[in-house]
C-alpha cells in the first residue's frame, strides 16, 4: 500500500494573517513522523510492524495569524473493510495543548 498525506490549509478573507494557501507533503520539511515509513515522497504506517502513534504531525506554522482558517487532508488507506478507526486527525495550538478540532477516520463510514 502506498499512503499519502497531503495538507493544505486555507486563510482567505480572515483580516488577519497569512491571506493564502499553504501546502504540506508527508515528507515536506516541518512535518514530522513518530511512527511509520517512508515510501518515496509518501509515508507509510502498517499494523503489522509500526506502533500506534503519531503518524504524522507539524507544521507548526504560525504565519496564518488569528481568525478563520481551514484545513484539509488527504489520506489513502489499504482497504474499507470494516468500520474500526483507522486515523484520528486533529488542529491544534499551543504545541497540541487546546485541541480546536478533532475527528476519528474509520475505513468505512458509520451511518447513523
């Protein structure tokens, strides 16, 4: 399997700030890994041999400034088997100490 992470965050309009679009690889410089592999210009976790941890995390950029912001990423993952969760994504400040927003991936999407 072949993972990928690709981050982009979006400050338009915020008053404050960085007033544009930032991109970020899984092997870009200021994202780090705690857990995994690489595999070319991807990173890489398997059960079967990488411990759950952070996979990856950063940028610690601080140029967006205050105000509305989004965030986006892009995952791959080795199949949709199943709805245990696979990947918990979070946006954070203060070195991760106030969470502003957190979600939990699952290889398939739970409908209520």
């Amino acid at each position: 399997m072949e993972g990928q992470l690709l981050v982009t965050a979006t400050a338009s309009g915020c008053g404050a700030g960085y007033q544009a679009t930032k991109t970020w690889s899984a092997t870009s410089p200021g994202i780090y890994h705690a857990t995994g592999q690489q595999e070319g210009t991807d990173w890489a976790a398997y059960v079967s041999s990488h411990s759950a941890h952070a996979m990856v995390y950063g940028p610690y950029d601080t140029s967006f400034g205050q105000g509305h912001h989004q965030a986006q990423f892009l995952l791959q993952i080795d199949n949709i088997s199943g709805s245990d969760v696979v990947a918990t994504l979070d946006v954070t400040t203060a070195s991760g100490a106030n969470v502003l927003a957190q979600r939990q991936i699952r290889r398939r999407p739970v409908r209520i």
